[in-house]
C-alpha cells in the first residue's frame, strides 16, 4: 500500500524542509497542491527541495514546469483536466465517484474521495458507505490504481486494505495543528500502520 501526502494549498515557512523530512522518512509520493498559486512560487518551493527526491513528487496545477524538473508526474483535476502535450511522466487524476473508476484505464492511479470525512475541510462529509466501498471492491474497481482519500487516518488504514485500495493520501492527518515533532510522529504512525 502507498502513502502519498499531499500539501497545504498555501506556502509556509520551512514548507520545502518539511517536505524533504516526509519523503526522506517514509512518503512514497508527495502531491504539491497550490490551487490559486503562481508558476514562479510553485518552482521556488521545488528549488528548496533536494533535486533527488524530484522522481517522487507530482504537482496540481503549472504542469510546464515538468520540463524545468524531473518530477514523478502530474495530477489532473477540475482545475486542469487535460493532460500536458507529449508528457510521458505518471498521470493521476482525482474522482469523486464509483461511476468515475471506470475510466481510469489510461492513468496510473486516482484518488477516491472523501472515504471519511474530511479534517482539513469542514463540512466535506464522507460520500461512501460501506456497502458501497465493498461493492466496488468486489467488482474490481477498487483496485491497486485507486488511492483513499477524505479523513484517512492510520486507524482506518486496516479497513482500507479490506477495501482493496492501493494506497492512501493523506493531508489534514499530516498537517492539521502540526509542528515539527507532531508531524515526525504522525508519520510513524502512518508507517506502522501501512507496514
């Protein structure tokens, strides 16, 4: 099962150490999600960022920037739904439905979301119930290419292998109220837990 942590929409101080702390301690893939952001700001933060952990991160949005760094891939979504000209890198997508895992054939994993409800956004309920979840799983459209999104937490982590997903990603859990020291732990935590 993967781990992907997914960023803040907005820049922080020491934002690029933090990164490099979570990939270097266990984060298979980092998603760089700055909706609103601009391309220059995007690339100041990858330019902090040792270039060796560039094959694991995917950015949301300023996909241009792929051929300035050697990054993992780029993430489709409503804001940028199209894929990038001749771009062979990953390709990941976000769904919000059963009925969307059925096109997922020409990327290389999706997100499912909201599984629980969410922490970083308030008021974004879970939008599947169980039945749902093993019935999709059962029917082989949660699969190795699909990846838990929405209030994941390391004790939802077990259910979710049952489900058959993939991975996880996790934001609020990483970043909500954390510090240095908070953000170590959760992250052994999420590794037990996966482990």
């Amino acid at each position: 099962m993967k781990l992907i942590g997914i960023t803040q929409p907005t820049f922080f101080k020491g934002e690029a150490n933090a990164i490099t702390f979570l990939l270097e301690g266990g984060l298979d893939i980092l998603h760089i999600r700055k909706p609103g952001s601009l391309s220059e700001d995007v690339a100041a933060l990858l330019l902090n960022i040792p270039s060796y952990l560039y094959s694991q991160i995917v950015i949301h949005d300023h996909f241009e920037l792929t051929n300035s760094f050697p990054l993992k891939g780029i993430h489709l979504n409503s804001r940028n739904p199209e894929r990038f000209p001749f771009y062979a890198g990953s390709i990941s997508r976000s769904c919000h439905s059963i009925t969307e895992l059925n096109s997922i054939s020409n990327i290389d994993y999706c997100f499912l979301s909201p599984i629980f409800n969410s922490i970083s956004k308030e008021g974004y309920s879970s939008a599947f119930s169980a039945e749902e979840l093993e019935d999709a799983h059962q029917k082989g459209l949660i699969n190795p290419k699909v990846y838990a999104l929405g209030g994941v937490e390391p004790k939802h982590i077990p259910l979710l292998q049952n489900y058959g997903f993939g991975g996880i990603a996790v934001l609020g859990y990483l970043w909500q109220n954390s510090t240095s020291q908070v953000l170590q732990q959760r992250m052994k935590e999420l590794i037990k837990a996966i482990r």
